[in-house]
C-alpha cells in the first residue's frame, strides 16, 4: 500500500490549527519557480511545520495551475517534484456491454479528459483496467498519444494519483452499449439521443447522454451508420399526420402498398417481442423501377432516425446482411436492389429462415478457436426487380409487397430525398418513432392476434403463414395510422383483397418435386427427353382406383433439366433438395424396378393423375394389378 496521499488538506483538531497556513499557500508563495520546475528536478523548500496545516503523510499529491506534483516532507524541507503537466477532469467509469445477444461479457474503463498547463484539453481519452494498475503503460499512453501531455511518476505516487482521481469515488458512470435501438431496459438509443417512454434524454457534444445527476449512457463508435433523432418543433404526432396525409394522396387507389410497407418496417420496434412467440416475416418490396420502391424505403428508414446512406448495396452478400442485422437492435436493416442471384442462393434461403424466428447462426474461429454465433437483432427489408425465389419455405416467411405500374403519384410525393428542402421533412420523420414507443407491448400483441383472427375469417389459409405476416405488418400500419389520425376508407375491405391475392399466390408455388415432373413433359414435347428411354408411364390398379404414374431415375432426368436451363440458375434442380422434397411428397410412390433403355434398373415413381401435363397419357396406358406392381418394388431406397 502506498503511504501517499492527496492533496487534501487535514483540517486541525482545534481553532489553532484550523487557521494555519495550507499547501496551497507555499505553491503561491513560490509560483514563479514551481511554475518552472520539471521532470528531471527536484525542488526544494524550507519551511516551519508548526507554521502550516499539512496532510498528516510525509508524501503526497497536491494540483495547481494544470499540474500534478509530489511533495515529500522532510524535517523542515519539502521536495517538490512535477509528475504530471496536466490534470484530470471529467471522469467516467465506463462499462461497455454487447446489446447484441453475443453474451459477451461486458467490461469496464474509464474515460477522462486532460488538461494541461497550456490549455489545451483532449477529450475522451480512454483508459484501460490495466493501465490504471500498471504506470508503465500509462506513461507510455499518454506521452506517444498526446502532444504537449508529458507524465513521470513511479508505481507509489501512481496508485495514488489514480485512487485520487481516476477511480469510482470522483467518477460518474456511463453504460457504453455496442448496438443502436432499443436498449436492454426498453429505451430506445440513438447516436444523439435516448428516448424513454415518458421523456427524452438529449447527448452532448461528446455522445453522452446524461441520465441522472452522474450517469451517463451513449452508443460506442460504429463503422455501419448511426440512427439519429432530429430537434423539431414538431411533435410526433404532426409529423405522422402530414406524412399519412401526403401517402393517401399520392396512393389512393393502392393504399395497402405503403401502409403494409410502412407498417412493416416499424413493427420491428417491437422485433424481440414478435420473434420467438410469432415469428418475424422478411419484407419484400418486387416491382418495376421508379414505382416507389426505394421511395418507400427511404421514408421507413427516416421515421428510425436513418438516412439513405444506412441502405446496403443490392450486390451485397447474404451473409454481409446477416452481419448488419447483428449491429441494430430492433431497427430495419435494408437492402435495395438486391441482385437474382442472391435471392436465390442457398445462403439467402438460410437467412430467411433464421431470421424468422430469430435462430442464430455459427461460424468457426480460425485455429480451432471454437464457434462464434450471429444473432439476428434486427429484421431484414429488400428492395428488388428480380425474380423472387419460389420455394414455399421461404415466401411464407416474407411480406411481398408487389408494386407494378403507375400506382404510384410520385410528382405529388413531398419526401423525395433528391428535392431540395426535402432534407429536414425526411429527418423530422424520426419523431414519430418515440410515439410508437408509448405503445405497451402487450397492447400491440392483442392488436395483432385481433388483426390475425379478422383475417383468418375472412381469408382461406391452409398454413396461416401468409395471413399471419399481413397481419403483422398491419398492426404496424394502425398504429401510424392511429398517431396521425388519419382515416382510410374500405381500408379492411382492401387489406382482405390483398390478403386473398397473397394466398393465392403462394397456393400457386410449385415445389421442386412439382417442378421436376412438370419439366419431364416440357423436355418431352420438345424431344430432349424420350418415353421408355428417360422415363415410363404406368397405369396402376389399386383396389378400385386407377393411378398414373411415372417413373425414372433422378440422376438421368435431373441432369438433363440442368443441362437444358445451364444459363438460368433459378430453373435449375439442386438433387439433394429434390431428395429431401421427394421423400415426404404425397405423390411419392417408392422405388420400383423399371426398364429404361432398354435396361431393367431401380427407378423413382410418382403419382401424376390429377397433373394436367399427363392428362393425354390416360387412355394410352393399360393398367397394371397391383399385384404386378409389388413384385417390381424395392423398398424406398432412393
């Protein structure tokens, strides 16, 4: 323990000792050469002890004009010597935590200004655990890092001056979180702002957000763009009214386009409290360019306090995007232009579906290092004019918003980011987030299950996948619709219409298995597949019911599908795909010995009655007992 202390001054135990002289008093005294004194000397003053009111230790720190110096007590003498040409103000106990599901452990630092004995002050500065225990490297720090800031001290006189003025007695707290959006305590945290259900906390220049008398909170410094919340004399509520006023004039006869879209995008304020209980669709916007799909993107990243630098490039990777949607907490992470072949990737199909119910995905560490898991924080958005990807795993877990067509009134529209004075409308969009914010959780949940039930009453869906995302975008879409106080008429009417439209669509989605049986007969008629060389039509009697079946094996049909669609990726059949489909398949019929090409060989059958492409085969078939037929099967051996 060192047996330094600071430069407190020890108050006497009597009136005597009270009015004695201070240390305070010597440097004044002596200022012209203590001013002067430096690293490398030791200055000496005589004194009287009885004369002064000195701290009880023989050793410690007092601070004058921006400086820090020792003052060794000595039988009448005191050696004074400058260990530091600055001081330290504004102290922060830091502590960093991941907000991003990592369950990475949170650590702490302190942050602190400096000053020195010419005036110039460094803000921020950041000092680690160690560098408080350890002199060396904070000598090393402070000397190679900041010009005109010079320190000296040993380990003793170093203890002290950190116990003194670099510790949780003289320092405020911060809570430093990695992730922008809603906050642990369910606030919600921009780069300039906090916003509590009740109140809003604005930061200073330096990002801290001040909580309390000495508590601070702030984002920590980020490569990926921040969201920020603008200063309006605006409320929340006028901003909704003129942007929902403005939608329904420029979206009349397509209203359901915009408020879906928008209502999506800000559902994901409450994305924690969907994700694990209903599940989180992604948001699709399809359509032509300059149908105002960016347009609409734009407007729902402003209303999250984020410009159109916060989109990501359509030519970005799906696991880039993962990536960012590990950085937001409960925002959109937004992707515009989104390129063919990325909708259609494997890796694309995987995030998806991760991303619906919030399912992390792992990466190895290099050397063994163990593995590291990405966790989906924030919901995804794509804009794109490309070809969806027409596996029903994947459109069930999105919101396609399709906008074709002059739907659009775009020379109406007054937040186009390209018009001058546009700038500062985009921006006052962020005030409506804070007025969502207000909603109780459990209000909105009810809302949804309400919207989700009127739905399903008056939409047939065999899944309720597909309501179930329209339902949770329109949610969205009441409350801003509520915060503005605009009303639209036949609005359920038209929510029905699209609803039913959705369903259709997705009804109409073939599977791989779907695919390859009706690309056998197009190969077929085009003469690039050949009957009983490629595949066979049988007739089967069972019981009292005839089936259609055909029968190949998937290696020779499958490679000629391939072949023949070599420049188009999304027609192409991937084998272990159909193998996973075929197995549970209702058409599905086992494997059965056929000869092909003149070959007998283990061949995969399917039933094609009711496929309107083997209607012509029917009367050309003789039926087959479904006696004859056992004796070909071999199991289900694929």
């Amino acid at each position: 323990m060192s047996n330094i202390t600071s430069n407190i001054v020890q108050k006497g135990k009597n009136p005597l000792e009270q009015g004695k002289k201070t240390i305070a008093d010597i440097f004044n005294k002596n200022k012209k050469i203590l001013s002067e004194a430096s690293f490398i000397s030791t200055v000496g003053l005589s004194y009287k002890p009885d004369e002064y009111n000195l701290p009880i230790q023989n050793k410690f720190l007092h601070q004058v004009w921006d400086k820090t110096f020792l003052v060794e007590k000595k039988k009448n003498l005191l050696n004074i010597t400058l260990l530091a040409n600055f001081v330290v103000t504004n102290v922060k106990e830091c502590t960093l935590v991941y907000n991003d599901k990592s369950g990475k452990k949170s650590h702490r630092y302190y942050v602190v200004s400096l000053k020195n004995d010419k005036g110039r002050i460094e803000n921020d500065v950041e000092i680690a655990y160690n560098s408080k225990s350890d002199v060396n490297q904070f000598q090393t720090a402070v000397n190679n890092l900041y010009t005109g800031f010079a320190v000296c001290m040993k380990e003793p006189a170093f203890k002290t001056f950190v116990e003194e003025y670099i510790s949780p007695k003289v320092a405020s707290t911060a809570t430093i979180y990695t992730n922008a959006g809603i906050t642990p305590d369910g606030n919600l945290l921009y780069e300039n702002a906090l916003v509590a259900p009740s109140c809003i906390y604005w930061a200073d220049e330096s990002g801290y957000i001040k909580t309390g008398e000495n508590t601070y909170v702030r984002l920590a410094e980020a490569t990926h763009y921040l969201p920020k919340l603008a200063k309006s004399d605006k409320t929340g509520k006028q901003a909704a009214n003129e942007l929902m006023t403005n939608i329904l004039e420029c979206w009349s006869d397509n209203i359901t386009l915009p408020l879906l879209t928008l209502g999506h995008m800000v559902m994901s304020l409450f994305f924690n409290d969907f994700v694990k209980r209903y599940g989180v669709p992604t948001l699709i916007l399809y359509g032509e360019t300059g149908t105002g799909k960016s347009t609409l993107v734009t407007v729902g990243l402003s209303i999250f306090g984020l410009a159109r630098e916060a989109l990501t490039s359509g030519g970005s990777s799906a696991k880039s995007n993962e990536y960012f949607c590990s950085r937001y907490n409960c925002m959109n992470v937004c992707i515009d232009d989104v390129k063919g072949e990325t909708l259609n990737s494997n890796n694309f199909t995987a995030l998806v579906k991760g991303a619906y119910k919030g399912i992390p995905r792992t990466r190895m560490l290099p050397y063994g290092r163990g593995v590291e898991y990405i966790h989906t924080c924030s919901p995804l958005a794509y804009s794109t004019n490309e070809s969806l990807p027409d596996l029903k795993e994947v459109i069930n877990r999105m919101n396609v918003i399709e906008i074709f067509g002059k739907v659009f009134k775009a020379d109406k529209f007054k937040y186009h980011e390209v018009d001058n004075g546009n700038s500062d409308k985009l921006k006052e969009l962020s005030l409506i987030l804070p007025e969502l914010l207000k909603y109780a959780k459990d209000d909105v949940i009810k809302l949804y299950e309400n919207v989700f039930e009127f739905l399903k009453a008056n939409v047939q869906d065999t899944q309720n996948r597909v309501i179930s995302n329209i339902a949770y975008a329109y949610t969205g879409a009441l409350m801003l619709l509520a915060i503005s106080g605009v009303e639209v008429e036949n609005l359920q009417e038209q929510l029905i219409e699209f609803a039913k439209k959705q369903v259709e669509k997705y009804e109409n989605i073939k599977n791989v298995v779907d695919k390859v049986l009706s690309e056998i007969m197009t190969l077929f008629e085009l003469g690039y597949l050949e009957k009983d060389r490629h595949f066979k039509i049988a007739k089967v009697a069972i019981n009292s019911r005839e089936e259609l079946q055909i029968r190949f094996k998937k290696d020779v049909i499958i490679s000629a599908i391939n072949k023949y669609y070599c420049g188009d990726k999304q027609k192409r059949i991937d084998v272990q795909s159909f193998l996973s489909y075929a197995k549970n398949h209702k058409r599905y019929r086992g494997n059965i010995t056929t000869r092909l090409d003149g070959k007998a060989d283990n061949a995969m059958s399917f039933d094609v009655t009711n496929m309107e492409e083997y209607s012509d085969f029917g009367a050309m078939i003789e039926p087959m007992s479904y006696e004859d037929l056992k004796k070909g099967l071999e199991g289900n051996n694929m």
